[in-house]
C-alpha cells in the first residue's frame, strides 16, 4: 500500500477592519518594505436563548515589499479589507528575555473595501485590489467601474521585480 501524504495547505481568506493605522517600516538588511496591522473581524451567532450575539476575532497581518507601500499608501485605522494569504509564526526574544511567539497571516493579496468618490469629492479612502510581489505575474493595471451612487470602485494590480 502506499504511503499517503497530508496535503500541504495554509490559506485563509479574511475581512475585517483595521483596529489602527499601519506600522510601516523597512527591513535593515537591504531595506524591505514592511507593514503590519491588525484586524478585527465579527461573528454573529445565536445563543443557546436564539439571541443574537456578536464575537470579534483580532488577527495580526503582515504584508511586504510593493503590497506594503499600498497599505502605507491606502490604509488607515477602521479601513474595510479583505485578505488573502497565509497563516505563519514567528519567534523572537523580547526585552526582559522571554521567547515570544505570534501567529499572523502573511498577506498575499489584499482587497480595500472602502468606497472611494469620485474626483472633486471629499474622500480619501481608496478602494483596490493588490498583491504580493512574490504571488503575482501581474503588471500595474488601474481599471476603475463606477455605480448608480457615483461611487468608483477602483482596482489595483501590483507585482513585484
């Protein structure tokens, strides 16, 4: 008989708002666009009663090289998103010299949900789709549709090298 294998799979797909701006930096070896937010992504179900009740998860996010500069670019706190991407951990030794350990998703692509106006209205929030540079074969295409309520959906793609 032959051996089987578990499938290797880490994806996870998740929308949700940002709890706060994102924290942009770059790497100090060769200067790599960095950026890390946070989520917080509701639940509702019914109780044992039949009430509605409502649970928030908060999720950790990080996103590198040409998706973090349109996150620096794009994003701010209580922004509409949605990610693509997959699950890691990462350790390292705090202060005091503990060992810590997190667990975040390594976005490959991220939708920007928020609802941007039309030129000449006052509304800074864009909305676009981009992606990782290592996960994508795209070039940089700005399509833009519009809607009955004068809104402009606008979708980036971004690759990387």
């Amino acid at each position: 008989m032959a051996d089987l294998k578990m499938p290797e799979i880490n994806s996870v797909v998740i929308a949700g708002n940002l709890t706060k701006d994102p924290v942009f930096r770059q790497t100090n070896s060769g200067g790599t666009p960095v950026v890390n937010f946070s989520i917080a992504c509701n639940r509702r179900f019914r109780d044992s009663n039949h009430q509605w009740q409502e649970d928030v998860c908060y999720v950790g996010v990080v996103a590198w090289n040409k998706l973090a500069e349109s996150c620096r670019d794009n994003l701010k706190k209580s922004a509409a998103v949605l990610v693509d991407g997959e699950l890691q951990s990462r350790t390292w030794k705090a202060q005091d010299g503990s060992s810590r350990t997190v667990v975040e998703i390594k976005a490959r692509r991220i939708q920007f949900l928020n609802k941007r106006k039309k030129d000449g209205e006052d509304d800074d929030e864009a909305s676009g789709f981009v992606e990782d540079d290592c996960h994508s074969n795209h070039g940089m295409d700005g399509s833009s549709r519009g809607d009955e309520s004068g809104h402009i959906y606008e979708y980036k793609y971004l690759s990387s090298d």
